[in-house]
C-alpha cells in the first residue's frame, strides 16, 4: 500500500493523504495524491507537486446541509483539467465510480515526449491505485475479520481487484493498438514526403536532362508500383510488446521528420544558388558590316 502521509499546511495538518507510485513513460512521471479531508486548492498546491508541469484537479464534497429527496446526502463537484484538457473529467467520473468523498490530484512530469492517448490511462492509474489504498485503509475490517465469512470478504475483494487490474490492462491496449494504427499511417505519409524531397534533391544535383525529369516525376506521380502496406495484427499481441513498438515508432517518425528538415535545408541551400551569367567579349563576336545598308549621315 503507498504510504499514508501528512500534509505540511496547516489547514492540512490533520488531513491524512494517499499517495500512489510514480507511472514512468518515456521520461514521463505521473503521481496521484489524495485526501478525504483536504481543501482541494491546497491540495493542488502541495509543495511536492510545485515543479509538475500539471496537476490535474478533482473534488467530490459531501453538502453539509443539502440533502436530496430520500434523505440521501448531495456533493459538491468540480474538476481543473490544468493544461491536460479532458483529463480533469475522467478524475471526477472515477470519485464517483467509487463513491468516495475527497479530492484527487495527479501530477504529471512531462518528459519531452508526446504520449498520445495512453496519457489518460496512466492518469486514471496512478488514480485509482491513491482511491484503492484509501478504501483498504478505511475498509480494514477486511482484514481483520475472523472465519469463513472474513475469509471470503477477502477473496471477494482479491478478485475485485484482479478484475479491475484486467480492466485496465484490457483499456491501456485498446489505445495502445490506436494509437499504433494512427502512427503507421503518419509514418507512410512522411516517408512518401522524404522521398519527395530526395528526388527534388538529386534532380538539382545532377542537372537532369528534360526526358530525365520527365521520367522522374512519372515514377513520383506513380508510375511505378508500390508495395502494399503490410496491416499489422496489434490486437494479438501483449501490452509489453505494444509498448516496446510504441517507442519504436516514436523513434521512426522522429527521425523521419529530422531528415526531412534536412533535405529542406538543402533544397532552400541550393534555391540560394543562381547560375553564373555568361559574359561575351565584343571582340570575341564576329563582327559583318554590311556596306550596304551602312551610309553616312551628311
């Protein structure tokens, strides 16, 4: 269980705080903080979280004096997406999944790199886990519960939990397998630009002739085949894999994108030159007078 810690502020000084283990993804970190008691704003300005480059809000607080209909008590909700749009949403829908007063937040160290959809299940992650370890400490009577009936109260949570731990397995590769979709597709799109920019590049190079350029632009207009592009079966494969292919792909676009740069570059380079003017001399010209035409004016 994460370790139960105390809040330096003293508004916060009696409020217990639940705190999940940090999420690494490509040199990102996200870590959920929660508290049943803390003011949420205070929260969100915990002095661990001040250099994050998000701290995603949410709060569910029971009314002190409102109630509904039946007698039964009403929230106050609210959520800060802070910079990360919709991720503040997805905090909130999880308190009230769980039923559980207080507030979330979970911090993300952006690390340079874009993680695409996946982003969300790691927030919704390092929530659960911070929610999770709340619930088992105030649900402790689980724990301690004697005979055959605490016996299966604990089972019954242990399969819960596994059940839930699936859930999650089962949401991280359904993006996953998306997102990996979506960047194949950018990935075919970027290499038809790159060898768009090669071909430019060699034809001011080597100064082709016109039935050279001609028969160049056929084959970049399409007259020549192409293989076609080979579909990947992701849904049979493991999260670990995916993962690794994952960065594999980040890889590829990147570094597509750096030799594109490139070959701009040198495109732009070789606009700048002009060709030299040809000088003619006038007494290298062969000169006909043409007596003529020639008179003289009198």
């Amino acid at each position: 269980m994460p370790p139960k810690r105390q809040l330096s502020t003293t508004d916060l000084a009696a409020s217990p705080l639940y705190v999940s283990k940090p999420i690494h993804d490509r040199a990102s970190t996200f870590t959920a903080y929660f508290s049943p008691t803390a003011p949420q704003r205070q929260l969100q300005a915990h002095a661990d979280l001040t250099t994050a480059t998000h701290r995603i809000l949410a709060w569910r607080k029971q009314s002190a004096a409102q109630k509904t209909l039946t007698g039964l008590p009403t929230y106050h909700t609210g959520f800060d997406d802070d910079g990360e749009a919709y991720a503040g949403r997805r905090l909130l829908k999880l308190l009230d999944d769980y039923k559980v007063a207080g507030a979330i937040v979970v911090a993300r160290w952006y690390g340079g790199t874009m993680l695409g959809p996946v982003r969300f299940q790691h927030v919704e992650n390092a929530a659960r886990e911070a929610i999770r370890a709340y619930l088992a400490d105030k649900d402790g009577e689980l724990k301690v519960t004697a005979g055959e009936e605490g016996g299966e109260l604990v089972k019954r949570a242990k399969v819960s939990s596994e059940q839930e731990a699936k859930e999650e397995v089962g949401s991280e590769k359904e993006a996953l397998v998306k997102e990996l979709r979506e960047r194949d597709e950018s990935i075919v799109v970027l290499r038809a630009l790159l060898d768009e920019k090669l071909v430019r590049v060699r034809e001011k190079e080597q100064a082709p002739s016109h039935d050279q350029d001609a028969e160049r632009k056929q084959q970049a207009d399409g007259g020549a085949s192409k293989p076609p592009v080979k579909v990947i079966d992701y849904e049979s494969m493991l999260l670990e894999r995916l993962r690794f292919i994952d960065k594999a792909r980040d890889n590829t676009i990147a570094f597509l994108l750096k030799k594109i740069d490139e070959m701009e570059a040198k495109l732009e380079t070789m606009r700048d030159i002009k060709p030299s003017s040809l000088s003619v001399s006038n007494d290298s010209s062969p000169q006909k007078l043409d007596n003529s035409t020639s008179s003289s004016e009198t």
